[in-house]
C-alpha cells in the first residue's frame, strides 16, 4: 500500500463519480500486434478518444469542480492539451476561461483553444510573462489558476484512469505511463497500487529533457534544457517548487525508461499501420520502450495512449516515411518495417 500521502484512493473514486458520463471510461483495447512483439496480454487505453483528444480532460474537470464558491473563473497557461482541457471543461461548467500564452504560440494552437470558447490572452514573448499575467488576473479579477499537474484534484482526475485500468483488467502486472509533470503518473500509481500493491508502474519519458528522471536521479526537482521533440507534450519541468507529483513518483514508480526520437517515430508508425490509431509522439513512449527492449514485462501489460493532437502534416511525413523537422530537431524519415 503506498504510504500516507496528501491523496488517497478515495479522492480517486471520487473524482470518478465527478467525471462520469463526461470524460471517463475511454476504451481499452488489445494491440495483437504489440502482445505478439511483448509476449504478453498488451493493452491501450485510449485516452486519445476524450472529446478534447487528451487524458487532461479528466484533471481540469475534476479540478474545476472543487472551485471555490465565488470564483469568478479559470486561468491556465498552457497552449497544449491542459489549456484545451480547461477551456473545454469551463464552458461545461459555464463559467469563464482565460489561457495566457506568449506571442511566440503558433496561431493555430490560438485558434484551436479560442474555439472551444475560452479567452486567449496574448502576453510577451515568454512563458514566463504568461505566468505573470495569468497571477495578476488571479489577484485581480478573482480567476482561480489551474495547475497542469502539480494539484490535487488534477492528479486525483488522472488517477480514474487506474481505477478503470483495473476494474477492467485486474490481472495487469504492468502499467507504462508517459511521463512528464507527473500528474498522470502520479495518479495512476498512487489508484493501482492501492488496489493491487504488486503492480509494476513504470514512467516513460523521451531521452532530450526529462525533467522528473533528472529530478528522481537529483533528490530533488530540478532544472532542464526544453529540446524539440516528437513527444513535445512531455516537454517542460516538473517545478521547482513542486509538492506533489515529485514525491508520489518517488514513491510509487518501479522504474523510469527514456526513450529517443527514432523509437518514437517507429511506435507513432506501429500504432498506425498495425492498430489504425492515430496518436501523438508523448502518447506512444510506452510503445516505444516496449518495442525497443527497454521494459521487461511477465504477465498483462497496458499503456496509457494519452492524446492524438499534433500537427497532422508532421504525422502524414512519419507515415510516409519522411524526414521530419521540428524547430532545430530533424528525425529522419524511415518508411514502416524497413
Ligand atoms: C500532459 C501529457 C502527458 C504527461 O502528463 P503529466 O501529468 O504531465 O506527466 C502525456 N501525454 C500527453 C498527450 C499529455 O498531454
């Protein structure tokens, strides 16, 4: 059983009952090919069927249900799968969504989130003006901000997808969660091991700016260099100030593995042509480790597909088999099973 935490198993359940009917109980399916490649029962969950194309969904609404009375609306940073999570989540709710972003954000990650109804504030050219912004709209205007991963009731709505794991399959051995704040991980972990203590959780990041890997190997949250990657939904730090998702994966993960670009392309191109999915470079990590050796599974094994949102001329060149280039990043083509 994991030890005393801020969160149990209860705020689990109870972000499930929260959730019901609007993001959980997503799939879970067999990959014949991936079983065949593992040798054992391998299965996708597939969070990349959420209505916004991402797990997240889970999180904001659970987050944003525990508002408080009052609170004159939600604030976020995020441009990516967290941003759109909150702005979707908000006009179920009703209530106002501001994202803060910098003016470097593509426009059509701006419009993608200024459709699914929130405000899109448009701030400097840094992240970090961003974060300014969206604390002065905190302390002025009464908006209440919603972490991406670092918050109770967004790790707690992550966690359902442990608890649907194994209702579903209660003989799993091995859970491979993609890995970045860990607020998936973290939840995941701290719902499976409450139920099954002997379950393997193993957290799977890309090898260019893994920041939780470096901060488990430190002791403590550090620093990285953010790289360009096909995983860009990984990018980004764990906070160094963080409370919650550094410990419980301290705590509750068996194992870290790092995968790199090349086994990224080659499991986004084996999802694709064996299991007809399609599915973002964060999304298939376990996949990747899974077919590059780097896990070593004994029994039924899931992975977590996170989210299918990514610049569809960048997925149409890996299918292909062409080079790809993301900012200072080439990942050469390679046509399948060549
Ligand atoms: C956010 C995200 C992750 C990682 O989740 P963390 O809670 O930050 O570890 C993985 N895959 C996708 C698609 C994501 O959007």
């Amino acid at each position: 059983m994991p030890t005393d935490h801020a969160l149990s198993l209860t705020d689990i359940l109870a972000a499930q009952r929260v959730i019901r009917g609007q993001a959980g109980d997503t799939p879970l399916v067999p990959s014949p090919h991936m079983t065949a490649q593992a040798g054992q029962d391998f299965l996708l969950k597939l969070e990349n069927t959420q209505p916004t194309g991402a797990f997240k969904l889970r999180g904001a609404l659970n987050a944003l249900a525990a508002l408080p009375a009052g609170a004159a609306g939600v604030v976020c940073c995020s441009t990516g799968n967290h941003g759109r999570a909150v702005a979707y989540a908000a006009r179920l709710r009703g209530i106002r969504a501001v994202v803060c972003m910098s003016g470097l954000v593509p426009e059509a990650k701006v419009a993608g989130i200024r459709a699914l109804g929130a405000e899109v504030r448009i701030i400097g050219r840094s992240q970090d003006a961003a974060a300014v912004e969206s604390r002065r709209l905190c302390n002025e205007e009464g908006l209440v901000e919603i972490p991406p991963f670092d918050d109770p009731q967004v790790i707690a709505g992550q966690g359902t997808i442990g608890v649907e794991l194994l209702a579903a399959r209660p003989d799993l051995t091995a859970i491979l969660v993609p890995l970045s704040g860990g607020g998936l991980a973290a939840g995941v972990a701290l719902a499976a091991k409450s139920i099954n203590p002997k379950i393997r959780l193993i957290g799977i990041s890309m090898d260019r700016g893994a920041a939780m890997r470096e901060s488990l190997a430190a002791g403590r949250p550090v620093m990285v260099t953010e790289h360009a990657s096909l995983a860009d939904s990984l990018g980004g730090g764990i906070g160094l100030e963080n409370r919650l998702t550094f410990p419980l994966c301290r705590e509750l993960l068996d194992e870290v593995v790092l995968v790199s670009e090349e086994e990224i392309r080659d499991a986004m191109q084996a999802l694709y042509y064996e299991d007809r999915i399609v599915a973002e470079g964060a999304s298939v990590v376990g996949l990747a480790a899974t077919l590059a050796g780097k896990v070593r599974l004994s029994g039924p094994a899931a992975t977590i597909i996170t989210g299918r949102n990514l610049d569809m001329a960048t997925f149409t060149a890996i299918m292909a088999g062409q080079d790809v280039r993301i900012g200072d990043l080439v990942v050469k083509g390679k046509p399948y099973g060549a």
